[in-house]
C-alpha cells in the first residue's frame, strides 16, 4: 500500500470521486459543463492528496495540500449548484457535502 492510500483524506476523496461519477452519470442533458467540472473537481482533490503525500518539504505538501482544499470547495459549490438547480436530490447531495467536510476538515 502507497503511504498516500493510508491517509483518512484520501480514502474519503476516493469515495467523494466514486460519488461523483455515479452523480455526473446521472445529470439530464444540457448540463455537460457542470458535469464535467464537477468531474474535474472531483479528481483534483484524489490527485492532490496523493501528490502532496509524496512531496518531501513541508512547503510542498502544503501546496498540493491547499490545492486539494481548494477544489473540494469547487466540488462543494458544484453540488449546491446542481441541487439548486433540481438536477440532484437532497440525499446524494448530503453524502457528497459529509465526505468533503472530512476532506476539507
């Protein structure tokens, strides 16, 4: 097992990216740009976690780190953007926000 895959912030964006991908699945025609920034998203934080845990100077990790925070927060905003706009329901957007809470944390 890689020393990233060990940490609690990564199994949770793993779970967040498996959410969103079954939720992009799901998004009724014309709204392809917000599925696919909510895919982008998502994806960033799985690979900036993993990034900064192999990074080897605090200032680095950090980096990656804050970026990963960074599109959490874009992911937060592309749910409430979809359930605003009644492409998703209550329940899938509270599973979504609960895994980036510990993402974010």
């Amino acid at each position: 097992m890689m020393s990233h895959e060990r940490l609690d912030v990564y199994q949770c964006a793993v779970q967040f990216l498996a959410l969103a991908r079954r939720i992009v699945r799901a998004f009724p025609r014309g709204y392809a740009d917000l599925a696919d920034q909510l895919a982008r998203a998502a994806r960033s934080v799985v690979l900036n976690v993993a990034e900064g845990a192999g990074k080897t100077t605090a200032a680095h990790r950090a980096r990656y780190f804050a970026d990963a925070r960074g599109s959490a927060m874009d992911s937060a905003a592309c749910l409430d953007v979809a359930h605003i706009e009644q492409i998703i329901a209550a329940e899938p957007l509270a599973q979504g926000k609960q895994l980036l809470e510990r993402i974010i944390g």
